[in-house]
C-alpha cells in the first residue's frame, strides 16, 4: 500500500517535472524564434542600408566637437571664447609605422618630447582608428608645408580643433578658471557620471572656477558623422551626421571693469576682494591676488612654469575668496554687536567706561584693548566706531559662546555661502562641542572674550565676509550669492534664461537694532572713526569697518611693531563696508595680507570699487590704456 | 584489444552530445582563425583550451551522480569560502576584483560557483524532498544571493547572471509554485517605474542607453552598433570565411571574445547563423531528454539546470551582439576565444553525460 502510494508520488512528481521542463523548453523555443526574427531583421531586412554602412570597409564615425559656451561679464564683455588652431593628426591604423611616422614628420617640423608624451597618452584612450594630434598650433607654414608633402604620409592629416582662450589673460583668473586636458580622473569621473559617451572627441575639460562648475552647460552635446573614408583615412563622403549642440554662453553678474579697478589697486600686494549687490545676491567683483593667466593651463602647462606658479611663497594658485581663511579680527564686531542688542544685553542707554583693558574675575590676564589708554566712555555705537575691544570682549562673555555663534551663523558663518564655485570652504565658527571633538579638551571663558574681536579659533573666508556684510546691509535678508546671472542658449530657438534672485534665509532682526549698528558703521568712516580717511569726500554714506587678524602671536606685555617684523608676519589688513549706506547697492570683503592696518591698506581698494560702482569715477591709473610695470620695478616695490 | 580499450574510454560519452560538442569545436576554431586575423598564436592555444577542458568533461563523465551528489556541499562551502576570499584579498586586474592568488596559481573562484551554485541547491532539494516547504524555497534563495551578490560585487555581471540563473532554474524546476513565480514577475512588473523615479537623471541615461545604444554611439553604445553592422551586412549566405570586411579591420571591438558571433554572422550570413543555433537547440535538446529520463530528483534537478544555463549563455551573448539585449559579458560557448568558459561549459556537459549513461547501471543494480 505504502509502497504504491510512494510510487504514485514518484510518478506525480516527474510529471510535474515534465510539465515544469516543458515550459522551458517553450521558452528556450520562442527566445530562439526571437533571435531568428532579429536575424532576419538585420541580415535580410536592412541588408541595404547595412550593407551600404560596412561598404569595403570604409565607415568611420567620427564625434563633432560642439563648440563651449562663452563666458561674458555683466556688460558682454568676452571672458572667454574659443578659435581654432591647425593640428596635425596621426590615424595610427592607417599610418602603418607609427613611430617611423613620427620621425618623418619631425625633419619637417619641430615635434618636441612632450609631444610625443602628449600623443602616447592619447593614443592609449582612443580607438586605433581615431586619429589624435602630434603636433597642435601649426604655423601657415607648417601647415602649407605638410599639405605639399601629404602623399608621403599615409594616416596623417591635418584638422582642426577648437582651443580656448581668455583675452582678459589674468583678470579675475581665480573666477574664470580655466579649461585642460582630460586626464584618468576625469575619464573615471564621467564614466560613473555616463557622460564619457559625450567626450569622445573633446580634449578638454573646466578645471577651475566657473569653467568647472558650470562644465555641464558649457560643453554641449557631441554630434557625430558616418563618414566613407578612403584607405588613407581621408574623408570622403558623410552618409549621415547629427549635428552638435553648442555649449551655452554664461553672463557673468561681474563687471569687468570693477574687476580691473579691484585688481589694480592691490597692486603686488596678495589678498582678495568680493563685492556683492546684497538685493540680489549678484557678485559684482570676484578678485583673489596674485592671479595667473589661465591660457597656459589650456594645452597643458609646461613643468617649469608650473612650479614657478605652485611654488611661489605667494600661492598665486590658491583661490583665496573661497579657499583663504583668515581671523575675521574687528570685522567681526558688527555681527556681535548685533547679536548684543537683539538679546537685549547691550541696548542703549548701556554705556562702559574703557581702561585700556578687559579681566576675567578671579584672574591677573589682561585682556588688552588695542588703545592702550582705553577708548573712556563707550556705547555700543561707538564702541563700533572707534573699535572698542574692552567692549566686545565682555559682550562676547555675557552672550555666551553658543548664544554667540548661534546668532552670527545665521549670517554665513562657519558654512559655505553656496557661491557657484567649486571646492567653496566654509571657515569655522568655534564652540565647545566643536572644541572637544577637534582637541579633546575642554572650552575656556578666555576663548568666548576672544571670539568676541573675531579673534581665537574664528576662521572666515572673503567670500563669507562678503556675504555676512550683504546680509547686514539688507537687513538681514540674505540672498544666495551667485556669479552667473544669466545663462544664454546657443541650441535651437537660443533665447536666454535668467537666473532669478533666490532668498537664502532671513533673520528677523529689529529695525532700530539694525540703524543702531549701521550707524556706528557709518561713524567708522567719518572723522574720528577708525577708517575716516576711506569716507573722505566720497558724496556718499559709507558703512564700514576694519579689522587686522594677527599672523604671528604676541606675547603679554610684548609690543607690536610693524617695521621689526618680517613682511610676512604682518597683520593682515581686513575691510568690510556697504554704501550707499542707507539704501546699500554694494556690499563687500576686502583682506590685505600682511597689509598692516584694515582702515589704511584695504579701505582705499575699497573705496576706489564703490566710487566706481556708484559715481562712475575711475581711479587716475585706469583712465590710461594701462601699462604693465616691468618685472624688475615689481620685485623692488615688494621689498620696500 | 584496441577496440575494448576504446570502448572503455568512451563507456561514459554520450555520443549524440559528443558530436554536437565536435562539430562546434571545429567551427570555434575555423571563427577564431578568422576573427584573430589569421592568427594562429591564437588558434593553438584555443585547440588547447579545448583539449584540456574535453579531458576534464571526460572525467567528470566518469564520476558517478552518487558521488557527484556528495560532492555537492563541499564544493559549495569551498566555492564560497574563495569567493568571501577574493572580496577580501582578491587581486585587482582591469578595474575587478575577481583573482584569488593561491602563491602557486591564481584562481577565478566565480567559475566553480557556476558549477558549484546548480549542484548545491539540487542536493539540497534532493535532501528535502519528502517533506518540501515553501521555507525550504526560502533558504535556497538566500544559498543563491549571496554568492551572486558576492560575485556583482566584484564586479562581475556576466557572471553573476549566469549564476543566479543556474540557481533559479534548479528552484524552478524543484516546483517553485506557480502562484510565486507570477508574483514575482507582477512585483517586477509594479516596481520597475517605482524603481525608474528614483533614479538620479545619469542612472537612467545609463540604462536607457543600455537598451538603446543608438543614443550613446560614441560610448557604450559603440561596440552594438559596430556588431549591428557587421551582422547586418553579412546577409543572406554570408561574405565568406575569412572575407569578412567589419571584423577584418578594426572596427568590430572584443572580436575574438565576447562579440565573434558578429565576425561568424558577418561571414556566414544569415544560413550560417540558422545552422549554429541549430547545433545549439540540438545540445539543449539533448539536455531535456537527459534530464527528463534522469532517475532521481538531484539528477534531473541538476541536468535541467545545466541545459537551460547553457541555453542562456547562448541567448544572452548572441541577443546582446544582435542588439535585443544590453551588453554584459557573457561568452558565446565553443565559439568565444577563452579557456575558463569552455572549461566551465564542458564540465557542465560532462555531468550531463555522467547523468546519461551511469542510469542504466544504477537502476539495474
């Protein structure tokens, strides 16, 4: 009974493994009526046209390099373009003897090592029927000459390609960026991005500033061409082609010519300058001392030079707006007064009498205030004006470091202001928390008197202290700050897409608070404030104030003196200032490195930007077709 | 004598498999010649290849499904062991972690699963048989994860398809209810455009060009159209052997590996791709009856299971050269120039045979 029973199931069993098996094998079935199908499709059905594709071998596709966008400034002029320059290409799968090509050529025309390298590389990451460059910027001659001889070199021809060019050189070089070759990097980044596809044929890629950043819009979208060639590699006939779609040209909210007033007047000295319309958030002036010419950067930079830029003392390469971090120093005194008075603990009539100097209770330290005799009766508008720091020092401990850097965060500190720029870092505002995670050790008051003149552990960079004064002259509104403001199409119908003004966050801060700080601002630049010469005769109300961050510590009861100290342990010079005070259109950051005194050495590039912005005035040595002073006369200046 | 010994050698060779496996050898090296570009630094080491893993197909022929079954665990705890390995001290060679060096070879220990993975779950299944639930679906599911997820990781997705696919096919066909099966494919069906809106805008180019290269003809979508063009004009009969003018030059890439069905369709046109897949669905065919006859529940598990993950091998390389489906690197067997996956293909053939002709013996005994 058991026994049948276990048979029956046996049977059952295989039944359904039949069953199951022939299921799959219908599947197995109509897979292969599938591909019998497309066998059909491709070798009977469209035989013609693929027929006419693989004709005696001759069909090559051949990517169409869309042309880059553009960069233009606020007023069109050209920040970047692009021209085409002759290159002689070597086919390595129709040149036979590669390396035998080569030498030939080179008795005609000059082929250098690095040409050589530059055409291993990319021979390595091309098919062998694409052709790559051995030589780029032929001459007339050059090319006239190779022409002549073309029948002796079976695989090489000439082309052309579009190379990049900025013809403002330097100007605003740190902003631009630059364009360079496209190395392993990038091939890795755009494979996982699936963008390598739209490479083929490009050799280039945005390497810094907005050429980096906005590389997605400018590239455009590579067109390709079926072409019939001849055994040569020659083109002979397009069978069918799909035009490129340009890159997209970017307007740029920056004025070049505020640019070139910045630039000029820092002279040699090294720092940067940001200068922001608070309304809108559009970047106005985007300066970072010294610059370079990104031209060099567009055909690879040859080695020497490039360790002359990278192992300057003065860092030409670092994009200091965004990458340069600097103690904020008094700069700071304006967010911690407002911070003050929003929580009530310094509003007027509060008033202090100023010795000279600020202790903790229950310690000997001496907080100094700059002026050594004291600053005597001050509130808090004054103490803005004349920079009291006896003032802030205790403001700072009453508020508490977390109340603190709570409040002026939502200024911008201590996080990236969002700029349409790539590698933007974001400083560092300090408290307890941040203290112990970084050293393990506990906060001290000290620390919180210190913060309180922007002193300490603060970190700011330009571009933050741009935005922070922005946001302080636009009441507290900030606008994301943005360097292109426009983005015109160059595919199909063109037309050109706005970038509207977009709110960033908004502290509701109190109208009479607000008019109090900006009143101690305005005082800084008139007689008797720290930086009364800046708003001399300037015709508009300017809101200000200075600061110096200390390079090198000083010790208690030490002295500071400018002349005995190496020019590159100066203070750095730092200036902040919105105008026209009461309805601000300009707001902005300058910091000199090593420039000694805010009011002095960054107040008058300052002024020289807004009198142009707001008057049209241009400094006397603008006016002139500028000349470049010789190298020479450079070098003596930095030494004076 | 001379007979007998013959007769010996050849007691376990299934002769209808056998010849199917000759005649695609010898078209697999005529391709080869002339997908290498007459090449015989090529040809030699491929009729090699061919010799050794026709020697291990004939060994493994000799082993009985007894002991084939109780090799099973050990080769997939083993298997697993070596894949674990390689994810953490695999060498990296062209961009996968994929070798495991031993000090005296190196090893590609996702090939063993491919064998390993289709043993394992049909003893498993042999085992459960009496009394088979659906937990027991369960735990061979999570037995083929695992080592396909190891193997993707790699990465590997040619392989770790194949795998994954020899694992279904044995839970398949131990009865996996119908109920589920078309769950799983409603589920696949109501999650895929859940799955499409996640994706990042680049995740889905990646795919789209996936399924339609025409959209990226310089990138990924090269080597389809490339093969598109080299089948589409071999026509009817074909250029000729050695004729053919796409795979000749250096348009066609991967020629001599995963894409020479586009040189033998180029060649051979049309006529010549009808008579391959022929001598395919006839080694398939095979397989069934094999499978169907096989006398027990591990044999006819594990023999269905290698038909049908040969027959994958098939359409999957010969759909992804034709353009019908996205390109993983699967190779064409007997054909594609290697010897790993004839090494692979053959010992899953020579387990065929073991099933085929060890049954008599078994049943009478």
């Amino acid at each position: 009974m058991s026994l049948q029973r276990e048979l029956r199931n046996h049977s059952l069993e295989h039944h359904h493994f039949q069953l199951r098996l022939s299921v799959a094998g219908s599947i197995v079935l109509f897979c292969f009526a599938v591909l019998l199908f497309r066998f059909f499709f491709l070798q009977i059905g469209k035989y013609d046209y693929f027929q006419t594709l693989a004709e005696n071998n001759r069909i090559s596709l051949v990517p169409t390099v869309p042309n880059r966008g553009l960069i233009l400034d606020r007023n069109g002029v050209v920040l970047a373009h692009n021209f085409f320059v002759y290159t002689l290409e070597i086919t390595p799968s129709k040149a036979g003897n590669v390396e035998d090509t080569i030498n030939r050529i080179s008795q005609m025309m000059e082929v250098s090592n690095e040409d050589r390298k530059q055409f291993k590389k990319l021979r390595a990451q091309t098919h062998n029927f694409e052709s790559a460059p051995i030589r780029t910027h032929l001459t007339e001659e050059e090319a006239a000459k190779f022409a002549v001889n073309r029948y002796q070199f079976p695989g090489v021809e000439i082309r052309s390609r579009l190379f990049r060019s900025y013809p403002q050189n330097n100007l605003g070089s740190h902003m631009i960026g630059y364009i360079g070759r496209i190395n392993e990097n990038d091939i890795k980044n755009l494979d996982a991005s699936g963008d390598l596809g739209n490479y083929k044929g490009s050799d280039h890629i945005g390497k810094g500033g907005i050429e980096q950043f906005y590389e997605p819009v400018l590239h455009g979208q590579t067109g390709f061409q079926q072409v019939e060639v001849d055994a040569d590699g020659q083109a002979v006939r397009v069978l069918s082609s799909t035009a490129p779609i340009p890159g997209d040209n970017l307007v740029l909210s920056v004025d070049s010519k505020i640019q070139e007033i910045a630039e000029k007047a820092f002279g040699n000295r090294r720092g940067a300058l940001v200068a922001i319309n608070p309304k809108n958030g559009e970047v106005l002036a985007y300066v970072s001392m010294p610059t370079f010419d990104p031209n060099l950067f567009v055909d690879g930079i040859d080695a020497e030079t490039w360790k002359s830029l990278n192992g300057s003392l003065d860092r030409p390469l670092i994009n200091r707006p965004i990458r340069g971090i600097y103690p904020p120093g008094s700069t700071f005194k304006p967010f911690v007064a407002m911070a003050g008075l929003e929580d009530g603990k310094r509003h007027p009539p509060f008033s202090l009498s100023d010795p000279g100097f600020y202790t903790l209770s229950g310690s000997a330290h001496r907080y100094r205030d700059w002026k050594p005799d004291g600053h005597g009766q001050v509130d808090i508008q004054r103490a803005i004006t004349v920079s009291c720091d006896t003032f802030f020092y205790g403001l700072a401990l009453d508020l508490g470091i977390e109340k603190l850097t709570g409040f002026v965060s939502h200024f911008g500190f201590g996080k990236k202001t969002g700029i349409d720029l790539t590698g933007e870092i974001g400083g560092l505002l300090p408290t307890p928390e941040w203290k112990y995670r970084r050293w393990k050790q506990k906060w001290y008051p000290g620390e919180t008197v210190i913060v309180g003149i922007g002193q300490g552990y603060t970190l700011v960079t330009p571009m933050q202290l741009a935005q922070a004064t922005a946001v302080i002259a636009n009441n507290g509104v900030a606008m994301r700050p943005h360097l292109v403001s426009a983005i015109q199409k160059n595919n199909g119908n063109g037309g050109t897409f706005n970038i509207p003004p977009m709110k960033q966050d908004e502290i509701s801060l109190d109208p009479a608070n607000v008019a109090l700080v900006r009143a101690g601002m305005v005082d800084v630049t008139r007689p008797g404030g720290t930086a009364a010469s800046v708003g001399a005769g300037a015709g508009y109300d300017i809101a200000a104030k200075t600061g110096t961050a200390q390079v090198v510590g000083i010790k208690q009861g030490a002295k500071y003196n400018a002349g005995a100290i190496d020019e590159r342990h100066r203070d750095h010079a730092l200036f902040i200032a919105y105008a026209p005070a009461e309805n601000p259109t300009i707001a902005l950051a300058v910091i000199v490195e090593n420039g000694g005194h805010g009011g002095s050495a960054a107040g008058p590039i300052a002024r020289k930007v807004m009198d142009y912005y707001l008057l049209g005035k241009l400094p006397a040595d603008i006016v002139e077709a500028s000349t470049k002073k010789p190298a020479a006369l450079v070098e003596e200046e930095l030494h004076d | 004598m001379i007979s007998d010994f013959v007769a010996n050698l050849s007691k376990r060779i299934d002769s209808f498999l056998m010849g199917c496996i000759f005649f695609a050898c010898i078209i697999g090296l005529f391709v080869i010649y002339s997908a290498s570009g007459q090449d015989w630094s090529r040809v030699l080491p491929q009729f090699i290849n061919m010799m050794v893993a026709l020697t291990l197909m004939w060994a493994v022929a000799n082993i009985t499904p007894h002991w084939l079954e109780r090799m099973a665990l050990p080769l997939f705890v083993v298997g697993l062991l070596l894949l674990l390995g390689v994810a953490l001290f695999g060498e990296i060679s062209h961009g996968a972690r994929r070798w495991l060096n031993l000090g005296f070879a190196r090893i590609q220990p996702s090939e063993l699963m491919k064998v390993g993975m289709p043993m394992m779950l049909a003893w498993y299944f042999a085992r459960r048989e009496a009394n088979l639930r659906s937990a027991d679906y369960a735990i061979a599911a999570l037995m083929l994860v695992v080592p396909v997820g190891l193997v993707m990781k790699q990465p590997d997705l040619g392989t770790s398809l194949i795998i994954l696919a020899s694992g279904f096919y044995v839970i398949y066909l131990a009865g996996l209810s119908w109920k589920i099966l078309a769950g799983g494919a409603g589920l696949i069906a109501v999650m895929t455009p859940i799955f499409w809106s996640l994706l990042h805008d680049y995740q889905r180019k990646r795919i789209e060009i996936l399924f339609d290269p025409s959209q990226d003809p310089l990138g990924a979508g090269y080597h389809t159209i490339q093969a598109s063009i080299a089948l589409g004009s071999g026509g009817f009969i074909g250029k000729g052997w050695l004729n053919g003018t796409q795979s000749q030059l250096d348009f066609l890439p991967e020629r001599t590996t995963d894409f020479i069905f586009a040189v033998f369709g180029e060649e051979f046109g049309l006529l010549g791709n009808i008579l391959l897949l022929a001598l395919f669905s006839l080694i398939i065919f095979r397989g069934f009856v094999i499978a169907s006859r096989a006398h027990n529940t591990f044999c006819r598990l594990l023999a269905g299971s290698i038909t049908l993950t040969f027959f994958t091998y098939v359409f999957v390389n010969i759909g992804m050269v034709s353009g019908i489906l996205p390109v993983v690197g699967v190779p064409l067997p007997f054909i594609s120039y290697g010897g790993t996956s004839l090494v692979t293909v053959l010992l899953g053939l020579g387990i065929l045979m073991s099933i085929s002709t060890h049954k008599a013996l078994i049943a009478s005994s």
